[in-house]
C-alpha cells in the first residue's frame, strides 16, 4: 500500500511540474497581456445590463433616502441600451481627436 501511494504521488508531482514548466511566461509578455486585456474589457467589452428590463416589478425596490424612489419600477430596455451605447462611445468621444 505504500509503495501505491508513493507512485501516486510521484505521478503526481510529475504532472504538475509539467504543467508548470509548459505555461511559464516571462514577465514582459505578461505585462504586455494584462494591458490589453484590461483595455479590451474597459472600452470593448462592455457589460450589457438590458435584461433588468424583464425582472418583475416585486423585485424594485429602493431604499427609502433614493433617487429611484421617483419611479415605480426598473427602466425598459430603451435605456440601458443607450446607456450601453454611452458608454461604448465614451472613449471615442473623449480621447479620438482629429
């Protein structure tokens, strides 16, 4: 039974140095990744919030000190989907000039 286990965790620390040793990056490309990646998702990939449109209206239900208090359920998808266009567009607004 031991001498199971030991070839267990031989496989085992096997594998993982493998692994290990396959997806090791250095430092530069890493950077490189992290940047466009967070780029990517601050002006591209924008989160689309349109399907709090169909929530049911039991479920607004705003604190008592609250803006929203003025209306009496989530806005229709018209509004979040110029909002998601806002935002989408914000970037190209502010900091594209010709």
């Amino acid at each position: 039974m031991k001498a199971l286990l030991t070839w267990t965790e031989s496989i085992h620390i096997l594998l993982w140095s493998r692994i290990f040793n396959t997806t090791q990056l250095d430092i530069k490309s890493l950077c490189a990744f992290r940047i466009i990646f967070g780029l990517f998702f601050l002006f591209v990939n924008t989160p689309n919030f349109a399907w709090i449109a169909s929530v049911p209206k039991a479920l607004f239900s705003p604190p008592p000190l609250c803006l929203s208090n003025l209306f009496n359920s989530f806005p229709n998808t018209v509004f979040f989907s110029i909002d998601r266009y806002y935002h989408t567009s914000w970037f190209d607004f502010h900091y594209v000039r010709d």
